[in-house]
C-alpha cells in the first residue's frame, strides 16, 4: 500500500467513525463526491491545505493520517 492508499484509507476510517458519508464530507469541503472517494481509495494526491480541511472536519490533526502501524 503506497502512501496516497493510506492517507486514503485513514480518512475513510475516521470518517466512518463520525457516521458521516463522503456525500456530507464533500460538501462540508466544497469538493466533489467523486474527487473524494478518489482521494480514500488512494487514487488522487491531497494538497496539504485540503488535507488540513479534511481533518478539521473529521475533528483530528492532520497527522493522524500519517501514523503507523499501517491500516489494511
């Protein structure tokens, strides 16, 4: 799993935690639903500033979509 698969699947991870949908995430991001399921399977680099929203809206730190162990 390459880094962008991880980021990827540790928003997914949070964001299933709060009970939200990527369709809720999207829009509280102003990106589109698909841009963002992108960006969870891996698929499409984030920008370090969309990644500071996405983790202010998943109420984390950005970091944490860095820590190990890895998640499969």
């Amino acid at each position: 799993m390459n880094i962008n698969q991880q980021v990827g699947r540790r928003i997914k991870v949070r964001r299933v935690e709060l009970g939200m949908t990527q369709a809720e995430l999207a829009e509280k991001l102003s990106v589109g639903q698909s841009n963002l399921s992108y960006i969870e399977r891996g698929e499409r680099d984030v920008s370090v500033s969309l990644l500071d929203e996405i983790a202010f809206a998943l109420k984390c730190k950005p970091e944490d979509f860095f820590k190990w162990p890895q998640v499969d």
